[in-house]
C-alpha cells in the first residue's frame, strides 16, 4: 500500500516522524516493503533536515574545499588541516539553537558536548571552544531567560570538562525573539598519524559503545526540533523530553580513554553518537567502510527500564562514542575503558555486504533470523536521503527595497546614538574560563583570538600561533545575502589580521529560515554564492560546516544569519598581538577606504531601517589592507588596531577608547554617514606618534588607502562637529549594559 493512497494509520505514523507522503514511497521501494516501526524511526531521523542536509546539500557542493594542506575535508566528523611540525588541527561549528530555545541550560550544555566529541573523534585533543550566540532584544523578558541559561550552559560544561572558551560573539535583536542561535565551535590539535576517520571495517571486528548509559533523554531531537521550527500552538513542555541532558565530568574521561585508545592503536574507525544516535552512528560507520552491521539491541546498556528498539536506536543521550575493534584487541579495550571509568560494550559485529541488521538480543545468542526486528541498507539511510530543490525567489519588491537607502534618514544625535550601540560582551566570556591549559595568548573580547600553539604529544612550544575567530552579521544580510556573507568573509580575514594571522581556513554555520519558503532558499542560495566568492579570493578551503534551518518563530523567518569560524596561523608569536587598545598620544590612522552607505548598518538597524543596497566589496583592496595590518602587527609598528565593521569607525573608536581608558579626538570625518558606514575591509591603527610617517608611507606603498583621524588623548571621545561624549559615560555603558539587562551581574542558570 502506497503511502499517498490514504489517511492510514501506516501513513500518519510517518507523518507524524517529520517523513513525507513521497518519502515513505522511496523508503517502500528502498525496502521492496513497507518498513515496521522501528525502521521508520530510523529513516525519520536520518533523513531529517538536521543529518542529511536534504533542502542545501545541492547548494553546499558549491563551496572550495580543497587545498595542499587539507589533509580532511567536508562529510567526516570534523575537519582537518596540517599546521606543520608534524601536527594537525581538526576544526567544527555545529548549531543547538532548537533544543537551546526549550531548555536554555542543557541545550547548550549538550552542544558544547557534542562538538567536543566531534573533534575527538578524529583523534584530535580539544584545545579551545567559541560560542557564536544570538538572542531576542534585552527588554525581552524571555529573552534574558534564554540568554542567561545558555551562557550558564556553555560555561557548565565547558568549565567543568576542562577546555577553555576562548571567544565567541553575542547579538542581542528582535529577530531572534523565542528562536535563539546557539552556534558552538571546537577546533583540537593532534599528531599527524593519530588520525582516525568514522569509518568500520574487517568483517568480524566489533561494535563497542563507549560511555554514558541509553535513555529517554533527546529521542527524536533531530527531526522534533530541528526540523521545524515554533508554532503558536506547541509548548515548551511537549518538545522537553527531546532535550538532552548532558554529564561534563563523564565527557571528560571519555575524552581521555578514547585518546588513550587511538594512542595505542586499538580502535579501527570511531564515531560519536550526536544527532540520531546509534542509528546513525552505526549506519554511517557501516557504509564509509562498505561493510554491514549486526546491531545487538538488548546489549546496550540502558538506564530506564522498558525501553523499546526504536527508543535505543534513535536516543540522543550525551557522552557516547562508538568504536570498532579488533576482537583480538577486545580485552586491552576494556581494560583501558576501566582504567578510565568509561563503560564499554560489545554491542555489534562487522559483517560483509552492506546490511544493518538490528537483533533483539543481547549478542549471547546466535545473530539468528527470528531475532531481527530490523533489516535495511546501512547507505540508504544517509546516501539515499531525498535531495531536494526547493524553489528559491527573490523578494517580489527587492529592486525597490535596494533603491530606499539609509543615506536619506536624519542625521539625528550622533553621540546618544554611539552610545546606544556600545555593549561589553566579554561581560558574558568572563563567566567562562579562557586560560585552562595556560596557551591562550590573545583572551576573549578582542578581534581574534590567540593561543599558543604546542606539540599535542610532547607540549613542546612551537613558537608559533593559533588565531581563531567567529563573525556573522544578520543585518547585512538580510539586506543582501550574498555581499552580506562575502562581507563576513572579509571581517574574519581582518580580524585575524589585526592579531598578525594568516588566514588557512574556515568553517561555516548557515542559520536560516524555513526552507519551504522559496525566499529563504534564495536568501541561503546567495549567501553560499558570495561566502564562496571570498573562499576562493581568499584561498581559504571550507572544511566544514553545519546548516541550520526552520529556524522560525510564530511564522516568522530570522533574518539570514550566516556564521563562519576562521583559523589563522601566527608564523612567529614572539609578543602578545597590540589588541584594541589606545595608547594616550598615539596617532589614529584608518586603512582602507569608507564607502558612504549606512545601508544594513547597524546604526541604522537601530532607527528600523532595513533596506537599501550594501556597499560594494572591493576584494583586492580588503586583500592589501589585510596583508598591510598583518604585517604593521607583526612587525611591532602599532600600539592597537582594530577593524571597522559593526558600528563603523564611530564604534570602532569608542571599543578602543573604553577598553583603554584613553579617549579620543578626531577631525577627519565629515558626517554620520562617514563616521557609521560599515563597508568592509577596513582596520584602525594606533600609531606611536613618531612612527606615523612610517606607516604612512607603507600604507601609500601598498597602494592602501589611508586617513589620519586624530590622536588618541584625554578623556573625551570627540569627532569634530558630530559627537562629544565623555569617556566616562562610554566606559559606563559599556560595562554596566549586560550586567544590569541580566541582573545581578553574574549569569544564573
């Protein structure tokens, strides 16, 4: 009986698990039989939007992934780059912003688990987390209530696990009101041959589960919540039980057995069991390695009783691993397991072809027919998920949207409009803990961040260092996706520049609306066009990534939020980078040239506007300026430098004047427009003053455009004949903004 023939109770229990009409058919013909219970759950979650990027994979494939020293790309667990001495750096974003909206504290808790997992799963120590989050507007109550629960959860977990949060970003807007983004990043560094792919393989060798006990706890979460987004109608109490619950302290001693095992060789192949769980880690390990899977279902260790096959094979719960053994290897496995305080289960077997069987019973008895309640292709469950190519549209009325540019509103108070946009976000990175390992060089709250890079097995110091950063602009994009996510790629570059870095590569988290909206698709569509046009200009491989959508609220689609975490290489980390700073009677000097549109502003965000056209991108001119500040860094020519994006040079300049305590007083800059564009590829530099003609003349050398602003002085930020705050007032409402909008100034969760 075909699915589409009627309303059945066959055909609403597919519905029910996210699967469409058509969809059932394929999984009918797949089969060559309609699937039973259990075999449906499975299907329903790895064909999710979540595990099989069925509405972007077409749209994904456009992204540059290669280079020399990719050594892993897109499609494993995460991705890998060789930073020489011998040593390489696995480096993954993913998103929990669904769960994180239900449970605010154990939603992101379990993303910052699961991303650690994912980078130890290649083999990788985890050396530093960053945590890209977006909420509603401060005046929101449950906005507040979210933000507060997920920073707890970040710094919970990460804390008590033991690998430092080293940066992240922080966006307070309406568009993210009851639809939060909680984007976590985790990069680890490891010697060239512990690396180790999630892959089985050796018909004989053995499935064993590593880790925490089997619940209830996140059965379905793929498809219950991130393959959809909040209605009116549902509560949070109905999406609850789909929330993991996570355990630090046992991720914790799972990180050191597994690395324990892969440093003695024991362990073939290794997965985490993140989204879909043991169905999808075992169907994924099976067909990688064109191999089949006897799954022992009674076998893995549960902790409520009554559990039913569908609930083991599609359960979430957190701090699991799956590795395959050598059964000659098994004892050694499990004594290191025990060493550890890991739990280790024999829970399958390797068998040739390409068959996941799934067997009630515990693998005592003989794998024979009468105990399979499960039967189906291990590949088709992630390589023949639908490919879909949905609709995609322009808005009707975009040439008119781009021709109402921001230009034309009033002027207004340029000073109270600065300091409305002045916020210290490291108010919430000061709730983590950035300096666990003693590497982190360059701390939370600067344009990059810098750590130390050490051999992962002898600690020896390379001298040399690691810069990551994480930048997304919603507002940009949601007037232009595609310049906005070429502009994103930009900022990354530049601010990885103001650190003295190179950038090597990068990995991107795509958090968008509803899919089914032909809009969306096209605002997904371009931003993947111009994140890829900087990929390439830039050299820069996209070596992993993660797509979110659905993420809509009430019926209505966040704006386009297109995220990206870059890594750069320091060459010599000889002196801890000038940071944004001011230095009382330094020269202020802006590299790079100011396209007069405040269109997609944040300045003019703030007055609702939310239209007009992007000032155009000049990548070769980005491209100088970056390779010029880099160079200013590395060479010890600036005191400070920091880059124009968000706020224009107008915030800028106060972020460096309020984290230095030194003002600033300026008379190069001709109007509010001038002074709040955010065209891309700029930076500011603080200059000694007897060093300004040196600069000077390298900036002309490059062919860099270049502006003397001022000087840092006194205790005043002033622009000549637009603004003068004192630095007092700034300083006051940088600090005290977050802290008095979350309460008592220290997070609760």
């Amino acid at each position: 009986m075909s699915a589409t023939s009627d309303d059945s109770s066959d055909a609403a229990v597919h519905r029910a698990l996210g699967l469409t009409d058509e969809e059932f058919d394929d999984i009918v013909e797949i089969l060559g039989r309609e699937p039973n219970h259990l075999e449906l759950a499975m299907y329903s979650v790895m064909w999710s939007e979540h595990c099989s990027y069925k509405s972007s994979r077409v749209h994904l494939k456009r992204f540059p992934t290669e280079a020399p020293w990719v050594m892993v790309g897109p499609g494993e667990n995460a991705g890998v780059v060789d930073v020489g001495d011998g040593i390489a750096l696995a480096m993954r974003i993913e998103s929990h912003n669904h769960p994180s909206a239900i449970e605010p504290y154990q939603g992101a808790a379990t993303g910052i688990g699961g991303i650690l997992r994912d980078i130890f799963t290649m083999g990788a120590r985890p050396i530093a987390l960053m945590d890209p989050l977006r909420f509603g507007p401060l005046d929101d109550a449950r906005s507040r209530w979210i933000a507060e629960g997920v920073v707890s959860g970040v710094s919970g977990y990460g804390n008590s696990v033991g690998v430092p949060t080293i940066g992240g970003e922080v966006v307070f807007d309406e568009t993210y009101q009851d639809n939060p983004l909680v984007n976590v990043f985790c990069a680890g560094v490891l010697p060239h041959d512990r690396l180790v792919l999630g892959q089985a393989s050796g018909v004989g060798n053995l499935a064993v589960l590593l880790g925490s006990t089997t619940g209830r706890d996140g059965i379905g979460g793929v498809s219950v919540l991130a393959s959809a987004g909040f209605s009116d109608d549902e509560s949070d109490a109905a999406k609850r039980p789909s929330v993991q619950v996570g355990d630090p302290y046992e991720e914790k001693r799972l990180i050191e057995a597994c690395l324990a095992l892969l440093d003695a060789g024991y362990v073939v192949g290794i997965q985490d069991l993140g989204g879909a769980g043991l169905a999808c880690a075992t169907s994924e390990t099976a067909s990688r390695g064109g191999v089949g899977m006897d799954v022992y279902v009674r076998a893995v260790p549960q902790r409520e009783e009554g559990m039913e096959p569908f609930e083991i094979m599609t359960s979430e719960s957190q701090e699991r691993m799956l590795a395959i053994v050598e059964p000659a290897n098994l004892d050694d496995v499990l004594a290191i397991c025990r060493r550890w305080e890991v739990l280790a289960t024999v829970i399958g077997t390797v068998t040739e072809g390409g068959a996941l069987r799934l067997l009630d019973c515990d693998g005592s008895e003989s794998a024979s027919d009468d105990r399979v309640v499960g039967e189906l292709p291990a590949a088709s469950l992630h390589e023949s998920a639908p490919l879909y190519h949905r609709p995609l549209a322009a808005p009707a009325d975009l040439s008119e949207r781009r021709a109402r540019s921001a230009n034309a509103l009033d002027a207004g108070d340029c000073g109270a409009d600065l300091l409305a946009m002045l916020c210290d976000t490291t108010w919430v990175s000061s709730q983590y803990d950035h300096q666990l390992f003693l590497n982190t060089v360059e701390a939370p709250g600067g344009d990059a961040a810098v750590l130390r890079l050490k051999h992962p097995v002898t600690g020896a110091d390379t001298g040399r260092g690691l810069a990551f950063t994480s930048d997304g602009n919603h507002r940009w994009c949601a007037v232009d996706p595609r310049t906005g996510a070429l502009a994103t790629v930009v900022e990354s570059v530049m601010n990885l520049a103001t650190v003295g870095a190179r950038p090597v590569a990068l990995v991107n988290c795509l958090n968008f609306g509803n899919p089914e909206h032909p809009e969306v698709m096209w605002q997904l569509s371009e931003a993947i066009d111009g994140m890829s046009e900087g990929c390439r200009f830039f050299g820069l491989p996209v070596i992993g990534g993660n797509v979110s959508l659905y993420n809509e609220s009430r019926g209505s689609n966040i704006d386009p939020t297109p995220v990206v975490a870059t890594l750069g290489i320091i060459d010599r980390l000889d002196s801890r980078p000038p940071g944004v700073r001011l230095v009382e009677g330094g020269r202020l000097l802006l590299l790079g040239a100011t396209v007069p549109e405040l269109s997609g502003s944040l300045w003019a965000r703030n007055r609702g506007h939310r239209e007009g056209t992007l000032p155009a991108v000049d990548l070769v001119a980005a491209a100088d300026v970056a390779e010029l500040v880099r160079t200013l860094v590395v060479e010890g020519l600036v005191d400070g430098a920091h880059d124009v994006s968000s706020g224009g040079i107008g915030l800028a300049l106060a972020e460096m004047a309020v984290r230095s305590g030194v003002g600033v007083n300026c008379a190069r800059i001709a109007d509010h427009i001038e002074l709040f564009a955010e065209s891309a590829g700029r930076a500011i530099v603080c200059v000694p003053a007897d060093r300004t003609q040196d600069v000077i003349g390298r900036a002309e050398a490059a062919g860099v455009a270049v502006t003397q602003l001022g000087a840092a002085m006194g205790d005043r930020i002033a622009v000549k004949g637009l603004l003068d705050v004192p630095l007092v007032d700034a300083t006051d409402q940088w600090r005290d903004r977050l802290p008095v909008a979350l309460g008592s100034g220290t997070v609760q969760g």
